[in-house]
C-alpha cells in the first residue's frame, strides 16, 4: 500500500480553495483537479466511481460478505478554506518530534508553540506534517481524503476483508457552506455514513451549531469634512457603533463548548457605505432565534438614532443541529465508539463548534455524524496533523466497516 503521508502529500499539493463569492458550483474549478484525481485512483483501484457536473465524486464497493447488512458511506470535502492560502504548500515532516517549539522555516520568527497548544504534548516522538508559515496546510480536509483512500486500497488488495457494500463520497465546497446543496443521497445509496472531517485523535461528533450568516449594510451622508457638522453621517463609525451593542463576552474568543456566539468576519466601507459580516452560531434553537433577533434590535436602534434605513440586515440560515437526525440511530455512534476502542483511542464525544457537511446531510435522510481526521489549528498557518492520527483514522474506518459487516 501507498504510505499515508504521500498520498497526503499530494493531495495538499493541489491548490483546492473555495471561493464564498462565486455562485457557480463548484464554486472554483481548481476544486476539480483534486476531484478528477481521486476519481481517477478510485478507478485505478477497479472501483467504479463518476465525477459529477457539479463536482462530486461518487464510488461503490460492492460487499463481498455474504450477508444483507446496510450499506454504509465516508465521505470528506476536496475544498480548503478561503481563510488563508492553499496555493504552493511546502509542507515541514517532522519525524521523531521532541516535544518543542516548531519553527515555521517561511515566516521570521513564527513557531507553533507549546505555551499556546499545549496539546502538542500528546505527540512527542510521532511524525508532523505542518505548513512553513506562508499557507494553510490542508488536513481540513485532505487528511479525511487520504483517510478514505487508504481504505479503499487495502479494501481492493484484501479480498480477506470481509465488508458490506461500502460508498465513498468527496465533495466541493464545504468551507463556504454549500458542499452538498446538489448532493444526491439516493443515488449515493448509503444508508449511513460518516464525514471524516474532525480535528484531534477520538473526536466523535453527533452535535453542530443551528448557523447562519448576516451582512448588516450602513448607509452614509458623505459631506465634505470642513462642512460636516450636524449633517455627516459616517457608515463606519456607525457600523462600529452597531458592532459595540453585541455582548462582547459573546464572541468566539471567549466561548466553548455548547456556547453559541456572534462571530464578525469581514468588514469594507467608506464614510458613504459601509458592509459587515457575522456569524452565528449557537446550539440550543432558542438561543439561535434569540441571538437573530439580538442582531435586528442592534439594527433598529441604530436606525431610531440616526433615521430609518440607515443600517439594514439580512440574515441567511446555513444548517441545523443534526443531533435530532442522528440520535434515533444512535448504534452508529455506539460502533464508532467501538471502532475507536479497538485500536486504543479514547473517544471524545463532544458537540461541534462548527458544521459539516454531515449535518446538512442528516436533514436530507442520511445520518452522518462526524469523525476525526486527526489536524490541528484548521484555516491557518499553524496547521499541523500528526501522521499516527492518519493511520488510526485510517484503522478506524475499517473497523466501523467490519462492525457493519458482522451486524
């Protein structure tokens, strides 16, 4: 079999950033190199598999196990996030980690710290992969790929193995919260799957944020500045004054766990106009209507202060919490627990402070809560994955498989 980290490797190296402003699908067609490279392999391996109009690749393995036993998918997304770079990543291989500092060779000075992740203790003495400071590396979700993939060769080169039919799902996308809007669960044909789309080694995901994204617009009074008095009104500074009424202490930077949060994301304006963007998350569905409605009396006070109109806001819905669509099938929770048992890991169930495209999937008929695929520090430049969390993502899909398969 291909090693892990090579196959890794090159995946990463194909530039696969998505891109929030495009409304075609995929949204960026370099998302395509990827997905017309993994179609290809699949096929390499004598597994049928097709790449869609609107990038995604699908591929069967029918069972050999004798037995009627569900049909059961993994699925990971080819894109990266918008949030950094993904173009020319020169990964750093750290073998044989001593439990420092990492230096980032492409920025002065820049290091993934101890102090700052402590996490890293977990893994002196395995093999790194992290970027050199300049982009983002890639795991979320490239480890998830190379995690399937190595699957479904030793699957093809073990014809020992013993499985039920198995589909593979890769998808575009999904950083910009559209990797299954054209997604077609029943041809897919799965009748449970798992997104291999989390962080550290023995997450186990059934819980995401209830999302949605809100772009609040000020409207201005451009006067020339030695007349301005009593008559300018500064889109900035009001869209600043807008910002200042939500809680502070409601931020990511100050949240965990189950607490929700108003995220802002971007911001561009002149005096004339002014545009920000939020998100916003929160678990409990009150809390999520709430936290809507917090945002719209910001607007209405800002417009009671300075005329109707001024501030405008549209809010968009992203996705749900899919505990409610996978909790009544809670024995593929209970068989992943098991799978990750099996090879030594601690499972760590908790909610995810994001989404994935599992919950999107599990309002469409498919459970699919979300597993590790073993990366650190997601979206930016101190991205890293350990290559052991790879292999035992790897070893866990068989054994969820295998969990099927004996029924």
């Amino acid at each position: 079999m291909e090693k892990i980290t090579d196959r890794f490797l090159r995946y990463v190296s194909v530039d696969t950033q998505s891109d929030p402003c495009s409304e075609t699908q995929p949204s960026t067609m370099k998302q395509l190199d990827l997905l017309k490279m993994l179609r290809d392999e699949l096929e390499g391996m004598g597994i049928a598999a097709e790449l869609d109009e609107y990038g995604y690749v699908m591929a069967t393995i029918p069972s050999n196990c004798g037995k009627d036993v569900p049909a059961v998918g993994f699925i990971a997304h080819a894109d990266t996030s918008p949030d950094a770079s993904g173009k020319d990543i020169k990964p750093q291989i750290i073998t044989g980690y001593d439990g420092g500092d990492i230096p980032l060779k492409g920025v002065d000075g820049l290091s993934i710290k101890v102090a700052d992740f402590p996490e890293l203790a977990g893994y002196k003495g395995q093999t790194l992969i992290t970027t050199d400071g300049t982009t983002l590396l890639g795991a979320d979700d490239k480890a998830g790929i190379a995690e399937i993939m190595s699957m479904a060769e030793y699957v093809t080169e073990h014809p020992e193995f013993k499985h039920g039919e198995i589909k593979i799902g890769f998808t575009p996308d999904e950083e910009i919260g559209r990797g299954v809007v054209r997604f077609d669960v029943a041809k897919f044909g799965a009748e449970y799957a798992y997104t291999m789309d989390g962080g550290r080694i023995g997450e186990l995901e059934y819980e995401n944020f209830n999302a949605a994204a809100a772009t609040v617009r000020i409207q201005g009074r451009n006067i020339h500045p030695g007349y301005a008095k009593g008559k300018m009104l500064n889109a900035i500074l009001i869209g600043m004054e807008l910002n200042s009424l939500l809680p502070a202490e409601q931020r990511p930077e100050y949240t965990d766990g189950y607490e929700g949060f108003f995220h802002i994301t971007g911001f561009n304006g002149t005096v004339e106009n002014a545009e920000f963007s939020y998100i916003i998350r929160d678990h409990d569905m009150d809390l999520y209507e709430k936290r809507k409605e917090t945002l719209r009396k910001c607007v209405d006070f800002i417009n009671s202060k300075y005329g109707d109109n001024v501030a405008t806001v549209e809010i968009k819905h992203q996705y749900y919490n899919m505990k409610k669509e996978v909790e009544p099938h809670y024995h593929i929770i209970e068989k992943a627990v098991k799978a990750m048992e099996m090879e030594g890991i601690t499972p760590i169930i908790s909610p995810i402070r994001g989404g994935t495209d599992g919950a999107n999937l599990s309002f469409m008929g498919l459970p699919c809560p979300n597993i590790f695929a073993g990366g650190h520090n997601f979206h930016g430049k101190l991205e890293f994955v350990p290559v052991e969390s790879m292999e035992k993502a790897t070893k866990v899909i068989l054994n969820i498989i295998s969990l099927f398969a004996a029924g």
